[in-house]
C-alpha cells in the first residue's frame, strides 16, 4: 500500500525531461525518512509472500496489464498489487505531488538519468535485493546498453523494457492512395509532403505528424541529427569536452530548423505531446499520414483490434537521414522501476520489480511489442501482428538496434537537456538562430558541476 511519511528538505531544484515516453517539469529533492529497513526474505516461497503494494507509472497499457497481473498472481497469490496508470505528459508532476505530500507509492517507474538522481534518496538500492534473487552474476539475465543508465544510479531502479527512437510511422494505405514510398532522405520526405499536398485527401494533414511539445521528442530529433552528423560528439559535449557551439552542433541545429522552414511539421506541433495529442491524430482521428515516433507504436501495430483501427495498416522505417548523414537511432532501458525506502512490503514490492524485469512480463512484452524486453535472449514476438509488412517492422527495429545505434536517449545532465529543448523550441519559431541557440545552451553546460 502507498505509504505516507514525513519528509524533510523538500525543495524545488530545476527542471528534468521525463521519457519515452516523458515530459518536462519541476523536480524535487528529497531527504529520505528514518525509518527502520524492512528485511526481504528472497528464500520464502511464492505462494508464501503476502502484501498489498501500490505501482505507479505511465506503462504497461491496460490490454497488457491484464495478462500480467493474471500472470503474476498465478505465482504470487498473496500480493495485491494497486497499479495507477498515468498518461506520460502527466506522470512525472503526480510523482512530485505526491513525494511533497509525503505520499510515495511502494513501486514506482522512472526515467533513466537526471530524474532517477533527484529521487534516489527515497529509493531502495536493488542490486543487494538482485543478487540475493538471482545471484552473483545477476546483471547478466540483461541486455548490457539498456542496465547501463541504472547501474551508473547505483540501481536505485532496474530497467523493464528497452525503448528504441526516433522511426517514420506510415499509414500504408495513404502512401498507395498518393503514390508515395516511404522516405529514406531528407530529400524525399519533401517529395513525399508534396505528394500528400497535392492529392488534398479530405480530412488528411499533409505533414510528418510531430510532439514538438515534449521534450524528450525534440531532444530525440536533434541527437539523432547530432549522431548522423558527428558519432559521439553530442556525449563528449555532455561531459564538457566539447563546446555546443562546435559547428557539429550548429550544422545539426540548421539541420532541425530546416524541417520548420520547409514546413514538414503539422501546425501546432510545438504544444503537441505524443500521448495523447498525436498518437490520437495519427490513430483515432485518422489525420496524419506519417509521424515520427519510437518503436513502442509498434504496441498499438499489435493491438489494432482492441483500438478499434484494426482495418488500417501501419509500416516503419529509420528516420530520413540529412545530406551526408547515416541512420541512427538512441536506445534506452526504459520503464525503470524502484521500490521506496519506506515501503512496509519491500518483500512483495521486489518480488513484483523482479517479475517485471526478469519474470514471464518479460515474455508478455515481447508479444505485446510496446518495447523490447531487457531480459537477454528475448527478442521481439511477431505473433499478433497481422500483415507481412508490419512484421517487417520488427526486423527494422532489430537491424537498428544491431547496427545503428548512435548513443543513449538522455544525457547526464538535466540542465544541459532543459536548455536544448527551451533554445530549439526558439529555433523553430525563429526567435533564435542555430548559433544563438546553442550559446545559451553552452552558458547552461558551463554551469554544471562535473
């Protein structure tokens, strides 16, 4: 059960990007209760653990909650497991309100990097828990990328899934109705805008749909060009080995502007968020005939039927490179999970992180295809997918994880990402040019401590 508790030191202290799935807000600091450690009993038996425990966060979608709380109580028939789902651009100021409030959930989702640094005073540390579990070589039942972010927390937080981003999502159909392939360049992006233009399909936008509201989408945007242009670059600045206003960093912000000033985004981009402004536009409103978008759609591909658009058919691609650019995607252990410092069931809050991360939700995320297990040797199951072409899809995601990935989604520093999203929003209205940009995000990296 959410547990209230008395927390001293509360104060607001800058603004984080919340994932995949996130959005911007304020943080908090926190210093973590004094109460008594509770012991898990790794060795009790299944059937023996026996709690009710509160889980927060923006994922799983309920079509998948009910296979894996069905799952999970097959094994664990004593626990109780209270889950609040909330949409993603909502999440991150819930936590906050409720960790000001003293009110902390037993099991909560995080994103990897600066949001999980700010609330690690409240969390357990799992890796004791991990090995008692599973045992000395733990970390090996995972893929190595995904468990990286969480292992630089000190696992205050053990990853559930792996998110794969930025890719071209197509209605099948539309690109028929008009004539036109699904994108490789740049170039052709254009081509294929101008197409759906002059076709003027009622009720259809002509543009690459696009949540120019959400941070993590506009950062994802950029490192990607970032990575096409200069492989590693954009980490190297993050640790303040490079200056943002190197003319890597210039050419990739020209590269962003360029896709306002030849108007390839939908109207009102800059206020959309993904979940549920776009995925709505492009799904239920039947407007957009494209959007940028990560591999998690492919759980909607895969729930067509239960969203009621079972008739459409959905493909995917890598993201259009720029000129002289390579195909690159970011990849992150996503839907991270910890357990309060002051659960009164840290016994049955690990037994479900556990089952999460490494038990049979494992194999229901591989069916489900909202991200890729993080378990190692799972990949994605292309069992409920309908058509050959969205089973292609699958082998796109897998052939960029394999050969493309350019770097992790987020970076270390919370500053440095706030300032990119404020100074790239500025680009794409013209308030700023690339290289004013990119100063005030270079004044924001030289205050970092490091």
């Amino acid at each position: 059960m959410m547990k209230k508790i008395s927390l001293t030191g509360i104060a607001l202290t800058g603004l984080l990007l919340l994932s995949a799935c996130g959005t911007s807000s304020t943080s908090v600091s926190v210093s973590p209760s004094s109460a008594a450690k509770e012991t898990v009993n790794t060795t009790q038996k299944p059937e023996d653990v026996a709690g009710e425990i509160s889980f927060w966060s923006w994922s799983p979608e309920d079509n998948v909650w009910q296979q894996l709380i069905k799952a999970f109580n097959e094994k664990y028939p004593k626990i109780k497991v209270n889950y609040v789902r909330t949409p993603s651009a909502d999440y991150e100021k819930k936590i906050q309100v409720a960790i000001q409030g003293g009110e902390i959930p037993d099991v909560m989702a995080f994103q990897n990097g600066p949001m999980i640094k700010n609330y690690s005073p409240i969390l357990e540390p799992l890796a004791p828990l991990a090995e008692k579990s599973l045992g000395k070589d733990w970390e090996k039942k995972f893929k190595t990328t995904p468990l990286a972010s969480s292992k630089k927390n000190g696992f205050r937080t053990i990853p559930t899934g792996v998110a794969v981003t930025p890719f071209l999502s197509y209605d099948v159909d539309l690109f028929k109705k008009v004539g036109a392939e699904p994108p490789k360049t740049y170039d052709e992006l254009k081509q294929v805008v101008k197409k759906f233009e002059d076709a003027k399909l009622p009720g259809i936008v002509p543009r690459l749909g696009f949540a120019g509201g959400k941070s993590a989408t506009v950062t994802d945007l950029f490192y990607t060009l970032v990575n096409q242009i200069a492989p590693g670059k954009l980490y190297d600045a993050d640790a303040g080995k490079v200056k943002f206003t190197d003319p890597s960093f210039i050419q990739a912000t020209n590269a962003f502007k360029q896709f306002y000033t030849d108007k390839l985004f939908q109207d009102g981009n800059l206020t959309t968020k993904y979940d549920p402004d776009l995925r709505d536009m492009y799904e239920q409103k039947r407007q957009l005939p494209m959007i940028l978008v990560g591999a998690w759609i492919m759980n909607d591909v895969a729930n067509k039927d239960g969203l009621k658009i079972g008739d459409r058919t959905f493909g995917l691609v890598p993201m259009p490179t720029i000129e002289g650019g390579k195909s690159s995607v970011l990849i992150n252990g996503d839907v991270p999970l910890g357990i309060s410092k002051d659960s009164k069931n840290k016994d049955a809050a690990w037994r479900f992180v556990e089952f999460m991360a490494t038990g049979e939700y494992q194999t229901i995320l591989s069916k489900a295809l909202q991200f890729l297990p993080v378990k190692d040797g799972l990949s994605m199951d292309t069992s409920n997918l309908k058509t050959d072409i969205e089973k292609q899809s699958v082998d796109v995601i897998l052939n960029a994880m394999t050969k493309d990935v350019g770097g992790i989604r987020f970076l270390d520093n919370a500053t440095i990402e706030q300032a990119l999203f404020v100074n790239l929003q500025k680009v794409a209205t013209g308030a700023s040019t690339p290289e004013q940009a990119m100063a005030e995000v270079q004044k924001a990296s030289d205050t970092v401590k490091r």
